[in-house]
C-alpha cells in the first residue's frame, strides 16, 4: 500500500468517523428537541422544573451537536469545505433577509397571520440543500 493510498483511507476512516459523531449528536438534539416540546404538555402537565430541565438538556445537547459539526467541516477536505461554506453563507442571507421581510409583511398588514419560525426553518433547509446540489454540479 502506497503513502498516498494509506492518507486517503485514513481521510475516509476520519471522515465516517466524523460524519457518524454528527449524525449522532443530531439524532439526540432532535429527541431532545420533541422532549422538549411535547412533554411538557403531554407527559407531565406543564412541570416547570422538568421543563427547565429539559429545555437546558436540549441546549447542552445543541451545543454539542454545533461542536459536532464544526469538528465534521474542519474535517474535509477544501473542496467539500468551500461548497458547504458557500452553502451555509447563502441559506444565511436568504433566512436574514426572507426573514426580516416575513416579519415586516404582518408589521405593515399586508398578510392577516403571525409568521410562524418553522416556515423560516423549511425555506432555509430547501436553500441549504440546493445550494449543496449546485455547489456538487459546479464543482464535479
């Protein structure tokens, strides 16, 4: 096996390792997220001390989740880094400026309903990830 070969295998040991420890800490930040959510009002009738409670779990786990992912990005390679960087710079702009806008159509009556956060929320999902796909195109 050649040096080039063993960097490479080492690259996508690190790499699945890296993508599995995010994957992780994604999948108990949304758990805790729907704990969060839902027991207060299904499972313990509006607890307050549970619900601060798991509302800090939530966050320690979130921040965990964020290290998580600064730990993934620093990971790859350049190439994969300018295309989920290009990525997270436009889906930011795009929530910045639909947000603000959103919240302005309520302020000035032009829509009747109180702009909810989970629109906002899938707007940026659907930017980030077609951003990803154009940056894949641009780049292959």
């Amino acid at each position: 096996m050649t040096k080039q070969d063993c960097e490479h295998k080492n690259y996508q040991s690190k790499n699945n390792a890296n993508t599995r420890t995010l994957r992780n800490w994604t999948t108990v930040w949304v758990i805790t997220m729907a704990i969060a959510a839902f027991a207060p009002r299904f499972i313990w009738d509006f607890n307050t001390s549970l619900t601060i409670i798991t509302l800090l779990i939530n966050l320690a786990v979130g921040f965990r989740m964020l290290v998580a992912n600064r730990d993934y990005l620093r990971g790859l390679d350049e190439m994969q880094q300018k295309i989920l960087f290009d990525a997270m710079a436009f889906t930011l702009g795009v929530g910045l400026v639909l947000g603000l806008s959103y919240e302005l159509l309520e302020d000035i009556k032009l829509i009747g309903f109180e702009p909810e956060i989970s629109h906002l929320i899938i707007v940026m999902c659907l930017t980030y990830l077609t951003a990803i796909i154009a940056g894949h195109r641009k780049y292959r």
